[in-house]
C-alpha cells in the first residue's frame, strides 16, 4: 500500500511574546482569569512587516531541513490558512516563490482551526493517488490581524505562527498495526453552526477584512462532542484502540477541551502534547507547531503512534492516525 510518509517537521513562532499580564493593561481581564479558563498564559504576535507568507516560508525551510532535501524536491505545496497575505493569489505560491521554486501545484485551503487536518488529508489524498511523490504542508496563520483588541474574549486567545511537514510516497506493507505513515483520516463539516464561530467581514459580503467573532460556551460544547465522535471514527476499522496512542497532538484552542478529549480518550496528561500554554491559539498552525516541539524535543519518534485531531469555524472538525 501506498502511504505518506512524515520525513520532516519543522515550527517558526515570531519573536515578539505578549504575556497575559500585559494584555491585561489594555483589556479587563487578568492572568488568573485567563489560565482558569483557557490554559493559555503567553502567546506571540508577528511583527508589523511579518505576513503569513514570511511565517509559512520559515517552517517550511525548517521541515526541509529536518527533511535532508530541497525545495527543489518537492511535488506539492499546500498551505492551511484562514489568514492569507491576499485575497488573491493563494499565500501557498508566494511561499513557493520564496523557496525559490516553481512549476509544481502550489494552494491553500481554508477550514479555519481544522484547516491542517484538511490539507494533511488532501495532499496524502493527492500522493497516493500518485500525484506526486513529496508534499509540504504547510499551517500558517497571523491571526492578531483579525482580532478585535478590545473584545477580551477572543484577543486573549489567538496567535500568531506557522508549522510544516514533509510527507514523501512510500511503498508499506498494508498493515496498520505497523504500517508507517498516514493510517486514517476523517473530516466533516456543518454550516449551520456559522453564526457561532466567525469573522463579520469579507471582499462579498462588506469588502472589509472584519473581525473575529465567538461564542465561547457554543464552540466549547460542539467542539467536545465533535471531537470526541471523530476520535473514535478515525480509530474504527483500523484494528488499534485508543491505548496504542502513544501521542494525541490536539488543535491547542483551550486546555479544557484537550483535558476533555483525552479523558474521553483514557489518556494520561503525559501522552499529550500541550503547547497552548504559551502558544495560544494559532489556528491552522496549532498542531503541525505542537507536532515540531514535540519532535524537536524527543518526545515523538520514530514508530510512535500519533492521533492528530482538531475543531473549528464553519464548522469542521477532523482527525489523522500516523505513525511517525
């Protein structure tokens, strides 16, 4: 069987960190309330000449790095990102263009806080399809661009960053039990539920960017039983059971929802990586980071099992089982 491969990871955060305690001097909030209800206690913000496309290229350069290849290398580029640098051409050829590459196809697609897991799915769809034998998948977001600075619940919340990895086409036995590479993926999507994640602008609708808008307790309520069903959903039909997990890697929106998800899970807090703490919530780009620190720092190896899950604007929500 045909199956796509991790060979390369890689993470870019922008320098500048903003701290609860400094938001609280321009918002009513403080540290304690939004640790209590978020987990997060820092986030980074992109500087005023940084684009979405400056975010994505930087991890990209890491994945191929840790990758051992070139750009040159690659067959397909796709980029995760509800913050793109234009409405128009898709920030996945800009990045392109600064690897310094051209010719194969370059796009982005756009699921909001699932949009990785869609573009993860999308590219292993394309590769064994045989459409390619190498993909960069890219999640990059400069979410501090849409935010309203003065709504303290949701300026508390999002980030900025970006995180990559490079899937190559290899040949596996057909095993999931060992079997590496993508296993599993399943997406879904519900539009009716728009009004209770979204952002008040765009080129049809107001020709204007807009803001980012939230329901907290609605999205917090979906997200728990929507990820809990397609956790499950990803692991039917693959002969593993949750306690082969050896990593759930969460979309990092709020650590009440990753608790929540990994004791639905029977999963101890060390068999989750957690990076909301001082990532924030960077959308598309949350869990291909929490994936690169993760594996930067030697928690993930080799032959590890991964369950890759995550919920956002739209809905959508989704889930990837991978062996590294």
């Amino acid at each position: 069987m045909r199956r796509s491969i991790v060979i390369g990871c890689g993470g870019y955060v922008p320098e500048r960190v903003v701290t609860n305690e400094e938001l609280s001097r321009t918002v009513d909030t403080s540290d304690e309330w939004i640790v209590a209800r978020t987990g997060i206690r820092e986030r980074r913000i992109a500087a005023d000449n940084e684009l979405t496309s400056d975010l994505g290229t930087r991890a990209a350069d890491a994945a191929l790095r840790d990758a051992g290849i070139d750009a040159g290398d690659i067959d397909l580029i796709v980029v995760a990102t509800s913050t793109p640098d234009d409405t128009f051409p898709a920030t996945a050829t800009k990045i392109q263009a600064n690897l310094g590459i051209s010719g194969p196809p370059a796009f982005d697609i756009q699921a909001v806080c699932t949009g990785f897991i869609y573009a993860l799915t999308t590219a292993d769809s394309l590769l064994r399809a045989g459409q390619g034998n190498r993909a960069l998948v890219i999640g990059a977001e400069t979410f501090s661009r849409i935010i309203d600075w003065n709504d303290r619940r949701t300026c508390v919340l999002f980030a900025d960053g970006a995180g990559a990895l490079v899937l190559e086409a290899a040949e596996q036995p057909g095993d999931t039990a060992t079997d590496r590479g993508i296993l599993k993926n399943c997406l879904h999507a519900d539009g009716r539920y728009r009004d209770l994640l979204y952002v008040d602008g765009g080129p049809s609708s107001t020709q204007t960017t807009g803001h980012l808008r939230m329901d907290g307790r609605g999205v917090f309520r979906h997200a728990v039983v929507n990820l809990a069903k397609v956790v499950q959903e990803v692991m039917d039909g693959t002969g593993l059971a949750p306690e082969d997990i050896d990593w759930l890697v969460p979309h990092q929106a709020n650590k009440r929802i990753i608790d929540g998800t990994a004791k639905k899970l029977g999963l101890s807090t060390d068999k989750v990586v957690l990076t909301v703490d001082h990532h924030g919530n960077t959308s598309a780009a949350s869990v291909p980071l929490a994936l690169a620190e993760a594996a930067g720092d030697g928690r993930i190896n080799r032959g590890d099992l991964l369950l890759l899950e995550a919920m956002g604007g739209g809905f959508t929500w989704g889930a990837s089982l991978l062996r590294w």
